[in-house]
C-alpha cells in the first residue's frame, strides 16, 4: 500500500494544532449555546441586523446576561461562534481521518466527511460562509482576529495541497486543492433531483475531487 507523503502529515497536525491553540476546549453549555443559536441568526439576518436581544431570547434569558458569558458584546460573539464552528468541523472531518493508508484513500475520508458536515450543519455552514467569505460580518472583526481564522483555514488548505501533489502533479496541487475545497463547500448545489439523498451527493461529490486530482484509479 502506498504510504501517505510525510509533509501531508505534517501539514495536517499543523492544521490540527493551530485550532486547538484558537479554540477553548472547556466551554461551557450556556455559552456555547448563545454562540450557536448567534450564528444562526447571523446566517439568516445578517449581524447588523440581529440584536443581543434576539440572541438572548433564543435561549430564553434576558439581554443583559450576555454579557455575563461575552463582556465585549455583539463582536466577542461573532468571532467565538465562527471559532466554534471551526473548532466543529476540526472534530468532525479533520480529527477523525486515518492516516495509515494511501493518499487516495485519505483524499476520499477527508471530502466525504467535509461534505457531510456540510449537508448536516445547515445554519453553521452557512454563518461560516458569510464571515469568511466577507458576506457582512467580516468588517467587524479586528484585522488580527479575521488574520487568525484565515490563518487556521489556510492551513486546512496546505493539507489538501499536500495530498493532491502525492497524487498528481505536484506543480497543479495548488489549483488542485481549491478545486477540492470549492466543490466540498458548495455541494448543496450538486443535488440534482431535490430527493436525492446526501450518500448520492457525497459520491458524486468524491468522484468528482478524484478526477480533479487525477486519482480515479487506486493507488497500488
């Protein structure tokens, strides 16, 4: 079996460490819960138009407890509900991903569970996607905030970078990884009957990113 090039490990466990640095290990439930229940309000409002009052409600306590969990408001909000979601999808589709096999076979274990997470998270995939992709919440954050997320999303790309050069040619992995990335994050668009369920969306999905890499046979 082929074995997985060392630099993918390494860029993985550089992925892995840096959100672990970002992200509080121990939150707790209320808190968790207001930065969950803000994102999705974000997702479908925008953040100028959600209030901490709205926020609060959703959990059912008062606006003044907010601050109690967040003391610097609306903002500590934001970038601690999108660090949760990073932290989310580390857990779930990073984390779990078994090492010890080829790269085709990592390839296939990482866009299958990153396509997952993004059928399934609905509202947090979202929220994701208007911060990062600067859909109105972006502007509120510090440069040094937005630097740190970006940062930790970069560093998600290297590691795909790292296994479509041990696939393919390593002068396309670059344009190779985006491709991979962009097709994982806007799966929901490749559902091409809306009863179609999400295994059908996955397979396609993963044939897909395996032509981009020039990976449609097993590796020996």
């Amino acid at each position: 079996m082929k074995a997985t090039h060392p630099e993918t490990h390494a860029r993985r466990a550089h992925f892995t460490s840096q959100v672990r640095a970002l992200t509080d290990p121990v939150k707790g439930s209320t808190r968790q819960r207001l930065a969950t229940e803000a994102m999705t309000l974000f997702a479908r409002k925008g953040y100028g138009g959600t209030s901490m009052r709205e926020i609060a409600a959703a959990v059912g306590m008062q606006a003044a407890s907010i601050y109690g969990h967040f003391p610097l408001g609306k903002r500590q909000v934001l970038m601690d509900g999108l660090l949760d979601i990073l932290d989310d999808f580390l857990v779930c589709v990073v984390a779990p991903v078994a090492t010890d096999r080829g790269p085709r076979e990592e390839l296939v274990d990482v866009v299958t569970r990153h396509v997952r997470w993004r059928l399934e998270r609905g509202d947090m995939s979202l929220a994701w996607d208007a911060a990062y992709f600067g859909l109105g919440m972006t502007d509120v954050l510090e440069d040094a905030q937005m630097a740190e997320l970006t940062a930790a999303v970069e560093s998600y790309r290297s590691y795909l970078v790292s296994l479509c050069a041990a696939l393919g040619d390593p002068a396309e992995a670059e344009g190779t990884a985006r491709a991979v990335m962009a097709l994982c994050d806007t799966c929901s668009r490749l559902r091409v009957r809306a009863d179609e369920s999400d295994d059908v969306v996955v397979a396609r999905v993963v044939r897909l990113c395996l032509l981009c890499a020039g990976a449609t046979r097993p590796t020996a």
